[in-house]
C-alpha cells in the first residue's frame, strides 16, 4: 500500500512538474527549438523532460523569466513566438550564429529587461518601435550585420543603463533623444558608420562611465557639454573626423583612465569646446 501511494505521489508531481508553465510558454520554448536548430545546440533539450530540467532557463512562479543560451550553437532565426514568454526579464542568446532579422514581436515583450543578442549574425534595421521595451536596462547587439539608423524612440528607454552597438553597420546620426537616457552608464557605438556633429545635449548624461564613438564618421568641435560628464571612465573618439586641439581635454574628466583622440587633436592646448547645433 505504501508502495502504492509513493507511486501515485511520484506521478503527481511529475505532472505538476510538466504543467508547471503554460502551454503558451512551451510553445515558445519549442518554437525557438525548432528554427534554431536545437538538435545541434552545444547542450540541447530533452523536449520530452519537464522544462524546469531544460538548460539555460530560469523559472520563477511558473513563469520563465530569463533564458541564458549564450555560447550553445544556435543556429537560424529568432522566432516570432518569442513573444508569448511575457514574462520574461532577461534574454541572453549571444555568441552564436543566429541570422536574419529581428522578429516584429520582439518590441512587444515589455517586461524585458535584459536583451543580448551580441556575435551573431543578425541583420536588419533596429526596430523603429523598440522604445515600446521601457524596462530594459541592457540592449546590446554589438558584432552583428544591423544597418540603418538609430531610431529616435530609443530615447523612451529611460530605465537604460547599457547600451552597445558597436561593430554593425548602423548610419545616420546619433539621435538627439539620447538624452533622454538619464541613467545610462555605457554608450558604445564604435566600427559603425555613424556621421554628423555630437549633440550638446550628451552632457545630461551625468550617469555615463563609457562613452566609445571610435571608428565612425563624426565630425566637427566636440560640444562644451561634453566636459560635464564627471562620471567618465573611458572616453574614445579616435577615427573621426573631429577637429580642434584637446589636449587638456582629459584634465577636464576628473575619473577619465581610458582616453584616445586622433594624434592631430592632442596637440596644444584646449581653447574651448566649441558647440555645433546637431539639429
């Protein structure tokens, strides 16, 4: 009899272990299988295993709210039924071999708060909408194939801390709405082909650590605003096209360690830095 009631114990929590997260939600999960390759994942899935035995996940109140896949061999394309994990807070699926463009749906998983999708080969523009994410804290897509411009509805992501972009194919300017990034500790925008004037409103960015704009096509005086950023750390502007002298420039960023500008700039002395409209 007691052999019984453990049986029967055993294949009720095996059935609460499998019902433990929608069905919405497994779907999504097997969705993001299937188009990427799972069969070939580094560490794969037993799909007939209850998900809380599934690598790379975290569940939490019978709700997946993060998927860590980083390093795994994934392969194709991010389905479009990744949106039904609404729940979700982190989504970290870099250093693959993802492709094509970002699902429309993605901008809809507003709970998100961590998005790394870095070294793939991911292509297509940043969606116009993804100011719709307004809890994200981290959006970094640097190494892959996106072009286009820098949609101006980034500066909703006011929750912001990380934003990297670097080595992509991305044009245009850097939008003025990026002041609107209050908290933002890293900016990172190096090895794209971004132009124009920095904006002078940069300097309400207090919260910036890491400001990298090397490598891009920028151009003109560096706006005065640029030496309220006490907080800077790291501060790379070096394969541009600025002009003016800013050798003294590095004096004026009390915590600066890392600091670059093209030799032409780092001679003499810094008479002003001069502001240029970006509008």
């Amino acid at each position: 009899m007691k052999t019984l009631k453990l049986t029967l114990l055993c294949c009720l929590l095996s059935a609460f272990t499998f019902a433990s997260v929608s069905q919405s939600q497994k779907d999504a999960l097997v969705a993001l299988y299937n188009t990427t390759n799972g069969d070939s994942w580094n560490t794969s899935w037993d799909l007939d295993q209850p998900i809380t035995e599934w690598h790379g996940l975290t569940i939490e109140n019978n709700e997946v709210i993060a998927i860590n896949l980083s390093f795994n061999n994934l392969r194709g394309k991010l389905p479009s039924e990744i949106s039904e994990l609404t729940s979700l807070r982190m989504l970290n699926l870099s250093f693959n071999k993802l492709e094509g463009e970002l699902p429309k749906s993605l901008t809809s998983m507003t709970n998100l708060e961590v998005l790394q999708l870095f070294s793939n080969n991911l292509s297509g523009s940043i969606p116009t909408d993804i100011g719709r994410m307004e809890n994200l804290k981290i959006l970094e897509l640097y190494n892959n194939n996106f072009f286009g411009e820098i949609p101006s509805s980034i500066g909703s992501l006011i929750k912001l801390e990380s934003l990297i972009l670097s080595s992509n194919q991305l044009i245009g300017k850097l939008p003025t709405s990026i002041s609107n990034l209050k908290s933002l500790k890293v900016l990172s925008l190096f090895d794209n082909s971004l132009l124009g004037t920095i904006p002078s409103n940069i300097g309400e960015l207090t919260q910036l650590e890491e400001l990298v704009l090397s490598n891009n096509a920028f151009y003109g005086d560096l706006p005065d605003e640029l030496a309220q950023l006490s907080n800077l750390k790291t501060l790379l502007l070096s394969n541009n096209g600025f002009k003016g002298n800013y050798a003294v420039l590095k004096d004026k960023l009390p915590n600066i360690v890392n600091f670059d500008l093209d030799e032409v700039n780092m001679k003499d002395a810094l008479a002003t830095l001069d502001s240029e409209d970006d509008n």
